[in-house]
C-alpha cells in the first residue's frame, strides 16, 4: 500500500517544484505594487491610444538631426532604389563602381544593370545550396548545419563577396541592357517559388545520396533542377544578354563612344578593378578579439567563391581607414544596423528617440550585449561616401548614399551621428591601398571559422 500513496505525494512535489517559476497571485500583486497609476500614466495611456508610440518618444529639440555640412564628401550622380527587395548589398556594390566610372569618364547618372547581376546570383545561390545539400546528405536531416540550409536555401540577402563573385564571373551590363523588372523590384513571390523548389529538390538529392547514387549522377540530376531554376529566373527577370551595343555619354548627353561588348569586357573596360584581391574586409565585432580574422560558413554566394571573411578591428582603426578613402574621392561598402533610432528625416543619432523617459525605464545594453541577445545585427548595406571632421581630425559625423529612393532621408542619403556609427556600424571594405601596412598583414591570419548561424550575421 505504501508505494501506491507515495505515487501521488512525488507527483504532488513535482507539480509544486513546476509551479516555482509561474506568476503566482501574490507575484501579480506584487507586480501591481511597483508602478502604481499616476495622472501623468493615464494622460501618456490616453497619447499612446491614438499616436505611435516613436512620435511621442521623437526628441524635438535634437540639435544634430539639423546639420547637413560634410567637410569631405565624395559627389555622386543618381539615386538608385532597390524597391521591395533585399538587394541593398548589390545596389551598394554598383553604387561604388559607378561612382568612380562617372568620375573617370566624366558622365552623367548611370547605373549597372542590377537586374542582371541578381539573375545570376540567384543561379549561383541556388547551386550553392544545392551542393551544400549533397555535401552534408551523409549527417542527419535535423543537425543544425542541415536545419540551417533547409531554412535558408535562398534569398535576396547577401553581402560584397557576393559582387565580387558574380562580377568576376558574370560581367556587368549598363540598366538600359537588362532594365529591372517587377519581380526584381518586388521579390518575395520569386523567392517563395525559388524556395520551395529547392527544398523539394534538396529532398530529392538526399534521397539519390542515401541510396548510394554515384556523383555524376547526383550532378547530372543537380544540372537538371538548375535549368528549372533558370527558366523561372528567365521568365521573372529577362534572359540576361551575351554581348551588346552600347553608346557612353558625356555629362551634358553627347555621344562620346559606341562600341559592341561582351558583359565580361564591359567590366574589364569600365571597372578593371581586382574585384577579389584588391579590397579588404573589415569589421567592428565587439563579443570577439580583436585584431584576429573570421569568416562565415557558406557566408558566400557562390560554391566556387570563398566565404565572407574579415579582421575584427575597433572603431578607432576602421574610421582612420575610411577617412583616407574619403579623402581620396573613393566611396566604399559599408553595412550597419539602420533600423535603430532610425526617423524619416534621414538623420540615425542616438538623440532621435527618447524611450526612458515615456516608458520610465532605461536601456542600458552594450553593444556587444545586443549582438549576443540577437538585439542587433548587420541589416543593411549603403554607400559611404561623406565624414565631417573636426579641427583635430576626427569624425563628428557620417554620410551614406542609400538605395531607397531620391524621396528618402535627406535627398536619397541618410546622415549619421558618430555616437549612432559606433553603435550600430559594422561591416566596411575598402581599398587596400587606404589601409595601413600592419592591418594588411593581419588581415593574413589564418581565419576562425563561424558557423552559419552565428547571431551577428543577417542577410543584407
């Protein structure tokens, strides 16, 4: 008899020991008591009730969402607008090549085909997955290196290394070539249908690798699934062009040159850069050492490419750096997290919101402690282009050319306050030759390795 009557009085205990970490009624009660109902809470409930929440937190008398003066700016010509996509890395990538091709030939606005750039990158992704799924067939379906790659097979995200590798490869042809389309404007419905046939596909690959497929016949099967993939990239995007004719123009409109191009050639003559070797990428990633290299696992764009792989540098180092370009009338690549304190004024300063005093509570996090909470985050990519600098050289504040819009932030650029740049930038490539000699040689190492997942790491 005994065991049966301690059945129930374990279960009892265990059911108490479960309730520890509940809200209790004396919990609520006590929860109550901190923040007894003033007249100030009900006339900022009453607000709240018909307004949003940031016009009420907006600090009116912030004195740097006024100024607008750079002391060192590179000009641009043309805003571009990226539309309801996530191409911000590409738009930004292009953005720094025009900028140096209309300052070289002296032309007006131009831009590079985005269009034609995203159709292979899509390709390119789509193969990557899909590699990567044979690659890993041999581990289980739900380890967290194969859970990730079902999660993301595909977006429109992506970061510098993905230009690099599609225009070393790929070329690049002027817009009016490969004009965008409503799919490479709105690509949320491509991206679904890409998705989820490559899901089905990895499915399949899978299924080929446990059955013991040889592999040539999994990549006879993987070039198969890739010509579906690009019949539905030819159908949404256009098909991309072989060779063309094309006539540049000076700044004032006129004929200066009409020749017939290969997209290849057409990079080599108006780029000519060495896309690959001749940048360096820098990072300001507070959670690890600094001065030591990583790189991303299948951070990358391409199966042939190589992963996204940068030195972690503070602040200081990657500003002086930046400086030199900008002085130098050279834009660059650079990625921060553009949605904090973000107003439509095109104006990002830690000023912009005051949330303690509404809510009366403060927001203490570091930035390293928002990394680790997946608080913060690269999101965005945009050109900088602009540093206002003090009388002893160093930076007041930031500009970028954005890729939403001439309507957007301050006449298509965003402006930002040193304070708000060390908070939330993160990611910058620059030229080589504006980096110091000691940096170069760090950037060298041998990289650690970061998995996929890592918590700083979004698509741009």
């Amino acid at each position: 008899m005994k065991r049966f009557l301690l059945l129930p009085v374990f279960l009892i205990a265990l059911a108490a020991a479960a309730q520890t970490g509940g809200i209790t009624p004396q919990m609520l009660a006590d929860i109550r008591a901190q923040h007894p109902t003033t007249a100030a809470d009900r006339a900022m409930r009453n607000a709240l009730a018909r307004n949003a929440i940031n016009d009420l937190a907006l600090s009116a008398d912030n004195s740097e969402a006024t100024e607008t003066y750079f002391s060192n700016e590179v000009r641009s010509k043309g805003i571009s607008n990226q539309k309801s996509s996530g191409r911000c890395w590409l738009f930004t990538s292009l953005n720094v090549m025009r900028a140096r091709m209309i300052q070289t030939y002296g032309m007006g606005a131009f831009q590079f085909s985005q269009a034609y750039c995203f159709f292979y990158d899509q390709l390119e992704k789509s193969n990557l997955f899909l590699q990567a799924v044979i690659d890993n067939a041999g581990d289980p379906m739900d380890n967290q290196q194969n859970t990730w790659l079902f999660h993301n097979p595909l977006s429109d995200g992506g970061t510098f290394c993905g230009a690099q590798q599609v225009i070393t490869k790929y070329g690049l042809v002027p817009a009016e070539v490969m004009p965008e389309s409503f799919s490479a404007n709105n690509t949320s419905t491509m991206n679904q249908i890409l998705t989820q046939k490559l899901r089905q596909y990895g499915l399949e690959l899978r299924g080929m690798v446990e059955k013991g497929e040889k592999a040539k016949a999994l990549q006879a099967r993987k070039t198969e699934m890739l010509g579906t993939v690009y019949h539905i990239l030819c159908v949404c995007l256009g098909t991309p062009p072989s060779e063309f004719t094309w006539t540049r123009r000076t700044a004032d409109g006129k004929a200066a040159e009409t020749k017939k191009y290969t997209p290849l050639s057409f990079y080599q003559e108006y780029v000519g850069k060495d896309l690959v070797g001749g940048y360096v990428f820098l990072m300001n990633d507070p959670t690890r050492p600094y001065y030591k290299t990583y790189s991303i696992k299948y951070d990358r764009h391409s199966y042939d490419g190589a992963d996204w792989t940068y030195l972690n540098l503070p602040m200081e180092e990657i500003e002086a750096c930046a400086i030199a370009s900008i002085k130098d009338s050279t834009m660059m690549y650079m990625s921060c997290d553009v949605g904090k304190f973000y107003t439509k004024n095109g104006v990002l300063s830690l000023e912009n919101f005051n949330y303690a005093d509404l809510f009366q509570t403060d927001f203490p996090m570091t930035k390293a402690e928002r990394i680790k909470t997946f608080a913060s985050a690269s999101s965005h990519a945009m050109t900088l282009m602009a540093v206002d600098l003090d009388a002893e050289g160093k930076p007041l504040k930031w500009k970028v050319e954005n890729s939403w819009g001439a309507d957007s932030g301050v006449q298509g650029h965003l402006i930002m306050t040193r304070d708000w740049f060390r908070e939330y930038f993160f990611r910058l490539v620059v030229e080589k030759k504006y980096v110091p000699q000691n940096i170069l040689e760090l950037a060298k190492q041998k990289p650690v390795e970061l998995p996929s997942w890592d918590p700083l790491f979004m698509d741009e």
